[in-house]
C-alpha cells in the first residue's frame, strides 16, 4: 500500500477515529481524574497530562474538520447527516468529566479562555448542523445533544471561574463589619454629662473560653467525622486564599480536636484536604447546589431521549428505504456515543451522590435523615475510615547520598551545561529528582511525634500572643524544654534553610556513629521494630512494648522518625523551595554539595554512606570555626554541621539524644508549614498531597498560625447613668 493510499484511507477514516478516541479519552479522564490526589507516581500524572491536553485538542479538531468536510454533492448527503449528528457530541466531550475540569491551579486562572473557546465552538456546530441540514428526525436527537454538550461545557467554564484564585477570595469573604455604633455612642456620653448627669462608661471584659485542656480523647463516630470535617472545611477554606480567622473559629476548632484521637485528627485533615482538592480540580463547586443537581438530571435524560428517538429514526428508515445510504459502522459508532454518553453520566451522578458533600447536605435537612443514613452505608464501603486520601507518602533525598553517587560523567556534564551554562533548562535539577528521591510511609509513629507536640503546646497556654509564638520556633521550643539550648541555640538562630542543612547533616553523622544502620535500621527500613529488637544500642529494648497510634516509647521509632524527617526537609529545600521561607537555601545546598564532593574524592575511595560519614566525623572541628577560615564567600555548611554532630555526640543517652533530635526536626517541620502560603500547599493536593500540608492544617486546628487575625470579639462599653 503506497502513501497515496494511506492519505485516501486516513480521510476516509480520520472524523471516525477522532470521534471515538474522543470518547475512550473521556472514560480514561472520568476513571484516573480524582486517582492523583492518592498517588505520587509520576506516570500517572504525565498519562493524565497526555489525556487532558488531547482531550480538548482531539475535540476542536474534529470539530474543525467536521466544518470543512460538510459538501451537498448528492451522493454524500447520507454522511453529512450523520457527521452532523456527530457534532454535538464533541462539544458534551469539550464539557469535561466532572472529577478533572482543572489538571493544574493555574489552569483555572484561564476559564476567559474558556468561555471564548465555548462560544466559538457553539457558532461552528450551529454552522454545521446549518451546512448538512439533516432531517427533521435526526435533527431531533442532535438538538437535544448539543443544549447537554453546551450546558456540560458552560458547567465546566463555571468551575474554572469559581476555582481561580481570584473568584474564589471574593466568594470566601465575609460581609463588612462597622462594629458598633461609636459616634451615637459618644454623642448619648456627652450629652448626659452636659445634662449634669452622673454617667460613666464601664468595659465588661470578654470572658476567655474555657481551657478544655484535660478534655479526654475519645473516637467518633465516622459519620459525626465525616459531617464535622465537611463544616470544618467551609470555614477553614478560607486560609487557602489568605484570608484571616477568628478567635471564635480557633476555639471551635480547639474543642472539637482536643477530643480526637491522633488517627482521626489526621482523617478530618484528610477530608478537609480532599474537599479542598474538589473545589479546585472538580466541578463538585458547581453540581454541589440545587441548580447543578437539577442539570444533572437533564444531561442524564438527554443521551437517554437521544438514543431512544435516534433507535426510533433507524428503525424506521431501515424499513423505508433499508440500509439507505448510511453506512453499518457509522450506525454503529453513533450507537456507541449514545451508550458512552448515558454511562458518563450515570457513572458522573453516581460519583455526585456518593460523596460527603450530598452526606452533608442531607444531614443538614432534618426530613432527609434517614436518605443521610443509607447514603453513609454506602459512602462507608466506598471510602473507609481506614483507606488514607492521599498519598501518605513522604519524599526522602539525602545529601551524603547524593554527593556519593552523582559521579562527574558525560551525560551529567551535558545536563549541568544546560543548567548553568546559560540556557536555563533546569535539566540537571530534574534528573536529581528522578534519580536521587524517593518516597517512604508516613508511619503512625511519625504522625503521633506531631501531633503529640502540637497538642502540648496547644494546652500550654490559651493566650492568643502565645499561639503566635507557637507558629515561631523551629527547634529553640524543644531544646530548652530539653536543657540544651545554651550548648546547640546557634544552631536554629541562623537562616532557616541554614539550619535544615546543618541539623540534617548532623543527623546522619549521628545515625552512622551510633552504627544503628549495622542492625538493619536505615531510612528506608519500615521494619526496624523487628531487626534491631535486642541489639546493643538499647539493651533494655525488649522492654518497649507499645501501640504507635498512642504511645512513642520504642527507642528506634525516634531515630527513624529523624532520619525521615531530616531528609524529607532537605528534599522541600532543594525541589520544593517555593515552599519554603525566602532563602539562600538552594545556593547554600550547592555550595555544600560541591565542597563534600571535593572532600570525598581526597584520593579515597568512598564505597557507602557509613564511610563518607565516619571521614566526616573524623574531622576535629573544635579547635577553631570553619567559617573563621573559610570566610563568607562559600555559603558551604559541611564542617559546621560536623561542630553541631559533635555537640551531639555530647549527650551521653542516646535515647534522649534522639528524642532530641526528633523534637527539633518535628519542630522544623512545623515551621516550615506555617511559613508555607496557602496557594503553594493548595498546589500540592494534585499531586499526591505533602506531609507539609497536614502539618499545616493540622497547626491551624490547634490555633497556631497567621491565619488567627480577630483575637476578640467587639467590646462591651455599657454607659452606666445615675440621676
């Protein structure tokens, strides 16, 4: 077959093919939309980038080329009227499934675009059905399907205009507030004082909230869980845009997790985030209300009328006039977009009724309890209290690792040119975070060393100056409550960045001087309870029986727990900097990458970490400060993280040294997720979800943060007369 053939098969082929790749792309979308916010696999989000880009391209195209094909020669006019049919069709498929509307934030910023784009592909469907000028029976089905395409595409532009960042502020802010009525207030002062009446004004102080601090915790129901997190989230949204909070939010809030269980305080952060990653990449802002549920059932109904009338049509123009001229695969083909419309749909409806928004709504209705209560059963078997929604993943990337394996080669070489040598492609950087990160369990364990210190501090104290206070330390908290500040302050004074890499170095010289990863604890290992239970760095260790969601008492758990957040810190400060605080960090880590290399390539050949650590450690550092002869050129911290693990090493227990360690590293993470704007950690839902943002949220629940703005409510001047 030559390429002339090829051309002629193609054309004959191409508005047919187009049509049902359209289709497969749709089901594909509907399916994998809402699977990114639970996976950090980078496959899936490159397939789901493919498939929302091509979705729309495939869409237009068709559409385009169905305009240009349309010719009255006779002969034709059978296929015309079926292409036109098809039309409407790739305007339902242009509207979008209702669990992606958004691949990235950034696309909901241009929902102008799309609102061009729907009026423009409107007029050229118009302009189809007027160029092929079907039958009235045909035409029928075909109206029918364009007014669900053009709603389905109208809900989708909705949704990106109530997701943009702009929209959505407005839409969060609450109605302005005059507070009370001062003038009238002085002037009714004033004048009964120029009556020669004996008025004073007297300030009734606001009562603080109770404390609550000795509150027992205690598990909920999942359905109380799933409704209190859904109110939760109307109020708490608004930290996403950067609007403030209340002091009556903080001490709702307070209430309701100092209650909670560690394991269902994460699982209201869970849904709330998830509710989050709705508004934003879903049309659930949109089908949510009394308007989009009622368009629910007319897109459902119109694929449903549609095939109905067009069965009816063929049914009786087979009998008329046979097979006529319409040829058995386009028959087929429109068959298969009607099917394929009704399960979209229905599958999308399903999805729609099937969530805790429409749990919500019914529980909020007192005549609709019982329909709140089977829809629970079923929302249960679906999205278990047990199953995460997210990722529950946490990126690892460590830097003894790293400077050990990335070898000087050809290809690195190239990259780094490309880098640095001018062209600004970010090649290098790239190819670090494929082949230099992993990812690793957030272990109950972890998320009990957090919320165990957030809840401290929280009960701590109902001043709302310390709350703030709260939201600033990154380490000096737990080393004076530790007795060692004096000794290892220094080192959380510096720039923050400064201080991740110091105490991460400082941390894996820790861990390979203790030599724990000689029985089998590493930072990947999820089974270290097992391989280190006897060994010599804790001889008391059989001792340690204890469930991870309640207690922390196994030695090893704090060493992980280190060692996991520690590189999970770095890999924020090297892939994630527009997460962190404004900083130096990326300058600072290149610079100390560069001098480790030169020092491991002393003519000694490093075959692990182990090694490369111990030649570090074996560098005295004590008699005079790195910086003093290095000067300040080299924002390199090598050595000074070498001083830090040797004040360290300082600390006769080990146990205590890494509760220690932990407790900083706990506390830098929480830092960092206060520092951290709402927009950069709305970003992340889309891709898995960051520990970063738990943490974040979570620290709002218990009052910490810049969010809280209205420290008290108006206050109470009473005007007290005495005749």
């Amino acid at each position: 077959m030559n390429l002339q053939a090829l051309r002629r098969l193609w054309g004959e082929w191409e508005i047919r093919v187009l049509l049902v790749g359209s289709l497969l792309l749709q089901v594909f979308l509907l399916f994998a939309g809402g699977l990114r916010k639970r996976s950090v696999t980078g496959w899936l989000r490159m397939l789901l980038w493919l498939a929302y880009l091509l979705a729309d391209s495939i869409a237009i195209y068709a559409l385009g080329n169905l305009s240009q094909t349309q010719k009255h020669n006779g002969a034709l006019d059978h296929e015309m009227h079926i292409f036109a049919f098809w039309a409407p069709f790739l305007i339902l498929h242009l509207g979008g499934q209702d669990t992606i509307t958004a691949f990235a934030m950034e696309d909901n910023e241009l929902w102008l675009r799309h609102l061009l784009n729907l009026v423009s592909q409107v007029v050229l469907a118009v302009y189809v059905y007027w160029k092929s000028r079907p039958s009235a029976a045909l035409l029928t089905p075909a109206v029918i399907m364009f007014v669900s395409g053009v709603v389905k595409y109208g809900e989708r532009t909705w949704a990106l205009r109530s997701a943009s960042m702009g929209n959505l502020r407005s839409s969060l802010l609450t109605p302005p507030d005059a507070g009370p009525n001062y003038p009238k207030f002085v002037e009714m002062y004033q004048s009964s004082i120029d009556s020669g009446l004996n008025a004073q004004i007297v300030i009734v102080l606001e009562q603080p909230p109770e404390d609550g601090a000795d509150v027992e915790e205690k598990r909920i129901p999942y359905d109380d869980l799933v409704y209190r997190s859904y109110k939760l989230f109307e109020t708490f949204r608004r930290i996403f845009v950067d609007l403030i909070l209340s002091f009556q939010d903080r001490t709702d809030s307070l209430s309701f997790f100092r209650q909670l269980k560690m394991e269902q305080a994460f699982k209201v952060v869970e849904i709330e985030l998830g509710l989050m990653y709705d508004s934003l990449h879903s049309k659930c802002s949109v089908i949510h209300g009394p308007v989009g549920r009622s368009l629910r059932v007319f897109t459902l109904a119109a694929p449903l009328v549609s095939l109905r009338l067009f069965a009816m049509w063929h049914d009786a123009d087979g009998r008329q006039a046979g097979a006529g001229g319409y040829k058995k695969i386009d028959i087929v083909i429109s068959y298969v977009l009607l099917a394929g419309a009704v399960f979209l749909e229905t599958y999308a409806i399903l999805l729609m009724i099937v969530s805790p928004w429409t749990y919500a709504h019914l529980r909020d209705r007192r005549n609709c309890r019982f329909a709140a209560n089977l829809l629970f059963w079923v929302l249960k078997f679906f999205q278990p209290e047990e199953r995460p929604r997210w990722s529950s993943k946490m990126a690892q990337y460590n830097l003894i690792s790293y400077c050990l394996k990335d070898k000087s080669r050809w290809h690195t070489r190239a990259l780094e040119k490309l880098e640095w040598g001018g062209y600004n492609i970010h090649a290098k950087t790239m190819w670090d975070a494929l082949w230099y990160t992993s990812h690793t369990e957030v272990l109950p364990s972890l998320k009990l060393l957090l919320f165990k210190q957030l809840k401290e501090k929280a009960n701590s104290t109902t001043d709302p100056v310390r709350y703030k206070e709260f939201g600033e330390h990154r380490g000096q908290w737990v080393l004076q409550r530790n007795g060692c500040y004096q000794q290892l302050g220094w080192s959380v004074e510096v720039e923050f960045d400064e201080s991740i890499l110091l105490w991460h170095i400082a941390t894996d010289l820790c861990f390979y001087g203790d030599q724990y990863c000689a029985y089998g604890i590493s930072w990947v290992s999820t089974t270290a309870s097992v391989s280190c239970a006897g060994c010599c760095c804790f001889p008391s260790i059989k001792e340690y029986v204890c469930d991870p969601y309640t207690n922390l008492n196994r030695p090893w758990d704090f060493v992980r727990m280190s060692r996991e957040i520690s590189n999970y810190m770095l890999f924020l400060l090297v892939m994630r900097p527009f997460m962190m605080t404004a900083s130096i960090g990326q300058i600072r880590f290149g610079d100390t990458c560069a001098e480790a290399k030169s020092f491991f390539r002393r003519g000694v050949e490093i075959l692990d970490e182990k090694q490369g650590a111990d030649m570090l450690s074996a560098v005295k550092t004590s008699n005079v400060r790195p910086r003093d002869v290095k000067g300040d050129r080299s924002k390199s911290v090598l050595f000074d993280a070498c001083r830090l693990a040797e004040a360290l090493r300082s600390i006769e227990s080990r146990e205590r040294r890494w509760r220690l360690i932990s407790g900083v590293w706990a506390e830098m993470l929480c830092y960092a997720a206060g520092k951290c704007r709402g927009n950069f950690h709305a970003r992340q839902l889309s891709q898995g979800g960051e520990l970063l943002t738990m943490v974040w949220l979570l620290m709002v629940h218990f009052g910490m943060g810049e969010q809280y703005r209205v420290e008290s409510g108006h206050a109470r001047a009473k005007l007290i007369i005495e005749t």
